[in-house]
C-alpha cells in the first residue's frame, strides 16, 4: 500500500510527512517529525501517555491515525515552553518533585494544561478527574496534583 | 580464629543436624571454604548465593570482611531486590 | 570496612533543590528507550505462543524468510548453545535463555518463539503471520497449588536444587526453611491461637514505559545496545552470554527509564534485537507492546499462605508459623525464601518458624518487584495479628510496639538487629493526628508494620574535577526516583561548592567500572556511598596541591567549605585556597584530578515502616474508597526529603492497586485474558487521596551520612493495611487479593446468609 501525503501544524510548525495509513497520529510525531515528547505506554487509550491537543482539543494520539491530522492544528510537550521560558506547570513539576521517572510527565503536562485553559479554578476533585486518563505509577499523584492545584492559584493570582 | 556460624534451618539437613558449625577463618571468604571442606554438602547453597550477616549488617558478597570469634555470624539466603 | 565518622550535620544533604534533569524530563527533551533512532535501522517484532504449554514441533519461518521487508529471521538456533542448564538459580543465564527464546517447548501464553528484522514496524508485524508454527498442546498448569500437586504437569525435569526434600512434585524447585525456638511450646501458651489461610494473584510492576531497546552487533563479536534498563552491566553480560561474545565488546547505554521497580533487572527482547542485528548486519529496534509486556516479560509470583498465631490476654505473641508457596512462573525464583525470611521480621519472638516454596507453573518467569516476596508475607501475617486483636479486645498499634523488634532483638531470620527505626515510626504512628481521627459509619481504619532488607551491591563512581571548578560526577546505576539530585547533594556535601556546579551522568558499560543494577533500594545507599568516598578521594588530592602550595605537610591541610584551608594555627597563615583555584591549573602542579571509588559497599541498613489507612466499603456496589493514608517510615537519612516522599507515595499506591484491582486473570485455556491497561487496572489519579509521609531518621550505622534505602518498605504494609481497614470496614475478613468489588459482595453475601 503506497504512502499517503499529510500536511498538518504542529507546535505552530507547518510540517509534511507521508506515513502509511495504519500509522498512529503518535507514530507519525515520534518517527517522521522526530518529536518524541509523546510516548506510547499502552496503544489502547488508557494511559495518556501520548496525549497531544488536536485544534485545542485533549486527546490520545495513538487513537488517532496519522491521516487524520491533515490540516489540523497539533500541540504537543515540546511547543509548552516559550524559547527559555517554561509553562508554570513545567516550572512546578519541577519544584514540587511531581515526577520520579518522568515517562508519564510530557502527557500530564499536556493534560493539565488542557485542563487550566478549560477550567482555571479546578477542585482537587475535579483535577483529579481529569487526569484521571494518565496513568502514573511512580508518584501515586499526590505530589501531581498539588504542582496542578498550586499553579492554577498562581497563574490566576497573576491575571 | 574459630568463629561461630549459625546455619538456617533448611541447611542442617546437610551437617548432620547442627545448626551452629564452627570453623577456623579470618574472613567470609576463609569461612565460606573451610564450612564446604567440612561439608561438602554446603557447596551448592553456598554456590546457589548466600550473604552473610555479621553482628547484624548484612553481608551480600564481600569475601573479603573479616570475621572473629566475638561476632554473631548468620548464614542466610542470598537477598535479591527489587 | 572501616567507616568514617558519621555526618549529622549537613549544609547541602537534607534541602529540596531541582533535580539536575528535570528540563528535560517537562520538555520532552529526555530519551527514554524507545527514543532512538539509527541509520538504517530495521524494526523487530517476536512471535509469541498462543498456547500456555505446547511442545513445538517445527518452526517453517521460510514465507517470512522470502519476504523483501524481512531482513533477517531468528530461533533459539541464532543463540549460544554453551550456555549450561543448572538446577535452581545456579544455572540463571539458562533460565533468562529459555525465557529469552523458547527451546523445546512454549512454557506459557506470550513465550517467545521466533522474531524477525524488517524494515518497517508494520512489515515486522504482518511477517509474523508469515512464520508457521506447529505446536502438541500440553496440560497445563497456572495455579500455585495446584502445581505442587501429584498430578500436575511436569513444566523441567530435574530443576530442583539440593533444598528441595524428598517426594516433592518436580515443580518444587526450591524450598527455606528457618526459625527458632520451638512453635509447639509457645502455641500451648497462647491464650488464643488463630490459623488462617491467604492467597495472593500476580500483579505486574506496571511501569507506563514498555520495555525498547536498539541494538547493533557485527560479525566481529563487536555490538552497541541502548536499552532502557535498571542495570546495564547486567544487561551487558547476560547478552554477551546468550549471544556467545566477550562481555567487554558489547557497550550499553541505559536510557531515560521510564519506571522498573524490579521488573527492568533481567533482558527480555535484547538479546532478541542482538541476535536479529547479527544476522541482518544493521541496527535492530525493538519495543513490546503493552500486551507483550504483560504476557511476556516478569510478574510478581503468586502466593498461597498458611498461617498460624498464638497470643497472650495481654498481647504477647508466643509463637508464630507460616508457610508461604510461591509460583514464579516457568523457572526457578520465586521468592519463597524472601516470603519466608521477612514475614514475621518486625517482631521479636522467642518461638517463630517459616518455610518457604519456589514452584513452577505455565506462567511467565517472574521478576522483582519492589521488596520482592516480603508484601505477600506482610498480608498473611499482618491480617492474622488484626484478627487476633480484634478477638481479644487490643489495640493493634499496642499490641504492635508490644511485640516490636527493637535493637538487639533476634531477627525472626536468625541475625540480631543493629540499630532499628520500627519503634520510632509505630510511635509516630500512634502520635499522629490520623490514628485518632473520628471514623465515620461505614468506614474502618487498618494498619500494619513491613520490613525490607535493603542491598549493596558492587558499585562503581568517578568524579571529575573542570578547570574552571565545576565537577562531573559519573555513577553507574540508572536514576529511577530522581537519584542524580541526591547523588548531586552528597557530593556537594563534600566538596564545598554549590550545587547547580557538578552533572551527574549515568554512564555506559565502557565508560565506567562494574556496577550492580538499580535494585534493592540500593542507590541513595550504595552509589550514594561510593559518591561521597570518590569525593573525598579528589578532596585527597586537592588538599596535596594546596600543600604543595604551602610548603606545609600535607596532614596540616583540612577541606572546609569548598577550600583548602591550614588545619591549625600551627600549620601557618594562609587564605582559604578555593577549590576553582587548585583546579585552575591542576595540569601544571601534578595533572588533572579525579576520584575513584570501586567497591561492594556492605552494611546496608534494613528498614521498617508502618502505614495507616482508612477506607470506606460501599456495600452496595463492593468497591472500596481509600479516604485516607498516611506513610511512616525509616530512612536513616533523607538525602533529598521530596524524592524520599515520593518513594512512600509511590510504593503506597502501588500497594493500593495491589490489594484493591490488580491480579493476573487467566483463562481455563492458561491464557492471560487480561493484557492491557483497561483490564489490568492500576490506580489513577480519581482513585487516590493525598498520601501523607512521616520521614523517620534512625541512621544506619553503615553509610556516612546514615542513608537507609528506602524504595522498596513502602510496598510492603500496604496490602495488610487496606485488608485489615477494608476488613473492619466491611465487617469481614478478607483473606484473598485483590478485594474487588465482585470480591468483597460475594464475602458479604456469605457473611449475611
């Protein structure tokens, strides 16, 4: 079966690639655009691993094909910080120690921030709600929400 | 020096019952060899891997740590973690 | 080995900086295993059994052969045929062979059989299809006890060691046995005996990272493996060994680790990926698939317990009993033994007795996980003293620091303790505001004690030291828990200079000495110790450069504060000599300087600690909320108190998963019917309160600083805890794992009539 032409956004990048049609929108960010910030840790859509944003939306990239992506606006780990300027969230994870391995951490991050922009006064209820679709198993998240719960207060205070 | 060495009770099987064998060593080392010349039928749980524990810390492989008469010696079954 | 005086006070060790790789970890920047690329790499893929006990009879792998995306094929044929069969664990290269690619026989549902090269992930796939298998069907066998019984099928002839006694089922293939005292006298004692039976199901580590890795090996017996792994010098000559090459000729670079906690000690696909490299001569990369890793790569062993208690009116244990049978899948290494040893080890007993069963059965090869063996003893044990203070009216953090091991008690394995923290934190457990919090209805509180041993292991570290005064320090074990920060403090702790001036690197197998894997709760300890001496080993060679400078001897120069300084009045009047200035042309006064430290540090300290639950049964539906949960533990001396809080989080809510949902579900067809994260359900982040941690420090008389390893106790209470708070919740005992909903309705109904 011969390759198909995708043209997509990503990161605000405009990039191309051709992948064959059984490719994961994941597979085709780690192998052909070589952003491998999105992992894959289960292929099923039920550890968010790989979670990207698709046109501001949260979702799993390895449910998604990467045909699908033609002409989409994808956001992923790697654009969240600003040049040197990390997100608030990035900042905290790391002062809060709110990753041990790190493998789970690029979707968290991904999810959290879909979380902030959606929400930007979460309960611990509700956080933990929403990220109940990323698995970590290192951190038994307590120290992960607190990173989410704290800079949520700080980037509301600074609005 | 003769030390003391206690032995688990799955390994008195194989020294005709005695749970408290003694040797002549300075070292574990020394000591893990002189229990195999005595008893030959120690030679595959001491090669299986055991530590030791001496007066209290536990010795996973050094051979070279000494033993004397006053320690209270325990061969145990080689700690594996995780 | 000698110690040196030990440190109480510290300027860098006991602060929260950031961890040297966090950027790259919140970027995405940091390369975990499946993150490497290679010119003309080719993707490997590995067929698997479908059956749990099958004698294979041909392997046709010639359509795949023919295929033009397949470039090369592989069998156990492809491997070393000197690799020897020993009984038990003295013949483990074998075993991990065996497992690594199957022999005569397919040994469980997932076994590997045969794997290609191809040049696609996909094309690797679909050339699996193209591989004709013929396989006999065997009985299998799953179940722990029932594979100890007469009529179960044999899984290996002749794996039993010398510790198996006579008339056993030749799936018992190694037996403990330890103790003291005598049982019999002390249950005549006991005012109430209670016997009780347990089980508990396998459950996975369930790193979120599946096992990758890339490899390259020439005909020239010369290869490069990336892999993401806890122990890369094991790794390197576990390969060497199955693929028939010197050890040394084979370099490999552990990756970013993306979660191990023991299931990332052993090999399971490189050898595969080595062995496909050779024979097609280019890079091969191969990445499980969640359900592969699952199926295929190392579990927990399941348990099937006895146990047997006798307690005075006042508290007192008299006497205590336990026999612990485990299966570790298709090979040798269940820790039975461990079961056995850390079972009844919190307490002190005058009359206490253990055995302890590796057996066999149709299963994958069981790996560790975190205080491999000791959570399942911790269950048995802990659920029967909560039963018998409940009976008798006691309650259960009393009876606990009743009975306490405490220094100089005789360890239930023999040993006397050295200096021990399980007092301290069931003290603090009994002062701490969770103890006495009002239960609401509906609600129960559980708790319980669990020991570890901790491990040492050989380690190797080089530091070295810039021109311009900053440090490299490079460590052989890979950084599972934010180990480098720690690793960064004790250094800095030596050295005197800031902490942002030294890169910690986890080095390859080339570029450093022998190292034992990141295990046993072994690396704040054992590379933590060998940090600190290959420190002070360069601060040597400083304080001789500042000497040399001085013209005074060189014992009339102490390290203070990142300075040379005289050590006296007498040794003359000086300015502190910077540690950026001696560097600034150590080329010219002697050449570069470096500290080494080489050695297997002994004299880790063992840890205990007690956790506090309470959970809330709905009795309607069975599940169970855990609405509070409180860590406390023995540390010796938190290095970086974040990321030691992180390890009593992290074990707790593994432990949690453990008790509540996880077990390996398998079919009457011997196939896991439940490989992927959906039905394998772990905790996540809905599921889980706040988890609180205590930080206890009674040092360890072993380490310079007093560092207990701390990685693995957190596992171990907490499967009792929840049992015994779902217990007293529930108003039923719970005696086996995971109490799942359908679970605990049904121990309900059965209550109620």
């Amino acid at each position: 079966m011969s390759k198909l032409h995708v043209s997509t956004t990503v990161n605000g990048d405009s990039v191309e690639f051709l992948c064959d049609p059984r490719e994961t929108l994941l597979d085709c960010l780690r192998d052909k655009l070589n952003l491998t910030g999105a992992k894959e840790g289960c292929g099923t859509g039920d550890c968010g691993a790989c979670s990207v944003t698709v046109d501001g939306r949260l979702v799993c990239s390895c449910l998604m094909l990467g045909v699908e992506a033609d002409g989409k606006d994808i956001a992923t780990v790697e654009g969240m910080a600003e040049g040197e300027e990390l997100h608030p969230l990035q900042k905290k994870f790391i002062e809060y120690a709110a990753l041990q391995c790190g493998i789970c951490t690029p979707g968290v991050l991904v999810a959290a921030k879909a979380l902030l922009e959606k929400n930007p006064n979460p309960t611990e209820e509700e956080a933990r709600y929403w990220l109940a679709g990323n698995l970590c198993r290192c951190t038994g998240y307590d120290k992960i929400i607190r990173a989410v719960m704290d800079t949520a207060a700080d980037m509301r205070e600074a609005s | 020096m003769t030390v003391k060495v206690h032995l688990w009770s799955g390994l008195r099987a194989l020294t005709g019952g005695q749970a408290v064998v003694e040797v002549e060593a300075t070292t574990i080392g020394g000591m893990l060899r002189e229990l195999v010349r005595l008893y030959p039928a120690l030679q595959e749980p001491i090669d299986a891997g055991v530590s030791v524990s001496v007066d209290g810390r536990i010795m996973a492989s050094d051979l070279t740590a000494p033993v004397a008469a006053e320690n209270e010696i325990y061969l145990m079954q080689r700690l594996r973690g995780g | 080995m000698a110690l040196d005086d030990q440190k109480s006070v510290f300027k860098f060790v006991g602060t929260r900086p950031d961890r040297p790789d966090g950027l790259d970890k919140v970027t995405g920047r940091a390369k975990f295993g499946a993150d490497a690329y290679a010119a003309g790499m080719l993707h490997g893929a590995i067929l698997r059994s479908p059956h749990a006990h099958a004698r294979i009879v041909k392997i046709d792998a010639s359509k795949a052969e023919a295929h033009r995306d397949v470039k090369a094929v592989v069998t156990r044929a492809d491997f070393s045929d000197k690799v020897e069969f020993k009984p038990g664990l003295a013949g483990e290269f074998w075993n991990v062979l065996e497992n690594v690619m199957a022999g005569e026989k397919a040994l469980y549902d997932g076994h590997a059989v045969a794997a290609v090269a191809a040049t696609s992930a996909l094309a690797a796939r679909d050339a699996l299809k193209l591989i004709e298998v013929e396989y006999e069907v065997l009985p299998h066998v799953t179940d722990v006890d029932k594979a100890m019984a007469a009529d179960a099928p044999v899984i290996r002839e002749g794996a039993a060691d010398y510790s198996v006694p006579e008339g056993l089922h030749p799936n018992v293939v190694r037996y403990h046995e330890s103790g003291h005292g005598d049982v019999e006298a002390g249950f005549a004692e006991a005012d109430l005996v209670i016997e009780d039976s347990f089980t508990t199901e396998a459950t996975h580590q369930g790193y979120i990272e599946p096992h990758a890795c890339l490899a390259s090996l020439g005909g020239d017996g010369k290869g490069e493996l990336w892999c993401c792994t806890q122990g890369h010098w094991i790794a390197q000559k576990t390969c060497a060994a199955l693929l028939g090459i010197e050890t040394a000729q084979l370099r490999v670079t552990a990756s970013e680790i993306g979660g191990g906690f023991g299931g990332k000690t052993t090999v399971f696909i490189e050898p595969v990926a080595l062995a496909l490299s050779r024979k097609a001569n280019r890079p091969v990369k191969i990445v499980m698939s969640r359900s592969e890793v699952f199926r295929a790569t190392g579990p927990t062993s399941s348990a099937s317990m006895d146990i047997k208690i006798g307690m005075k009116k006042d508290g007192t244990i008299t006497a205590a009993e336990g026999i612990f049978r485990l299966q570790g899948g298709a090979f040798p290494g269940a820790p039975g033994d461990m079961t056995a040893m850390c079972a009844f080890a919190p307490y002190d007993l005058s009359n206490v007795r253990q055995v302890g069963y590796d057996v066999m059965a149709n299963r994958p090869k069981q790996a560790a996980y975190r205080a491999p063996g000791a959570p399942m003893g911790a269950f048995a044990v802990e659920s029967v003293l909560d039963e018998l203070c409940n009976q008798l009216g006691l309650d259960p953090l009393d009876v606990r620091l009743k009975n306490a091991a405490h220094d100089g008690s005789k360890a239930s394995y023999g040993p006397t303790y050295d200096q021990i923290g399980l007092v301290k934190t069931l003290e603090e457990a009994k002062a701490h505001p969770h103890y006495a919090a009002p239960l609401k209805p509906g609600q129960g509180r559980g708790i319980s004690c669990g020991f570890w041993f901790n491990h040492g292991g050989e380690t190797s570290v080089s530091l070295a030291l810039s021109e311009d005064g900053s440090a490299q320090l490079m460590v052989g074990t890979p950084d599972i828990g934010g180990s480098r920060a720690s690793m960064a403090l004790m250094a800095v702790e030596v050295l005197g200079i800031p902490y942002e001036n030294i890169r910690v690197t986890v080095a390859d197998t080339a570029t450093l000495g022998y190292n034992d894997v990141s295990h046993g709760s072994r690396v704040t300890y054992a590379s933590g110790l060998a940090t600190i001496k290959a420190a002070k080993h360069a601060v040597e060679k400083l304080c001789e450069r500042a000497a040399a400078k001085w013209g005074i001897p060189v014992d009339a120069v102490k390290w203070e504060d990142g300075c040379a300084v005289p050590s006296g009045p007498n040794a003359g009047d000086f300015d502190p000599l910077p540690l950026a200035d001696i560097t600034a042309n150590m080329g010219a006064t002697g050449g570069p300087i470096s500290g080494h430290f080489e050695a297997t540090p002994e004299g880790a300290g063992v840890s205990f600690g007690t956790h506090i639950v309470d959970a809330e049964v709905d009795p309607e539906t069975g599940k169970t909320a855990i609405t509070r949960y409180t860590v406390i533990q023995d540390a010796g001396k938190a290095i970086h108190p974040a990321y030691v809080e992180g390890q009593y989080q992290g074990g707790a809510a593994q432990g949690i998963g453990w008790a509540l949902n996880e077990e390996y579900i398998y079919g009457e067809d011997g196939r896991l019917q439940n490989s992927i994260f959906l039905d394998y359900r772990i905790p996540v982040a809905s599921d889980l309160p706040m988890i609180d941690t205590v930080i206890v420090e009674v040092p360890n008389p072993g380490h310079p600083f007093g560092v207990r390893g701390v990685g693995e106790t957190g596992i171990v209470p907490p499967l009792a805890a929840i049992a015994n708070a779902v217990s007293n919740a529930a108003g039923v005992r719970m005696r086996d794992l995971p109490m799942s909903p359908p679970r605990i309705l049904a121990a309900l109904k059965a209550r109620d009539g």
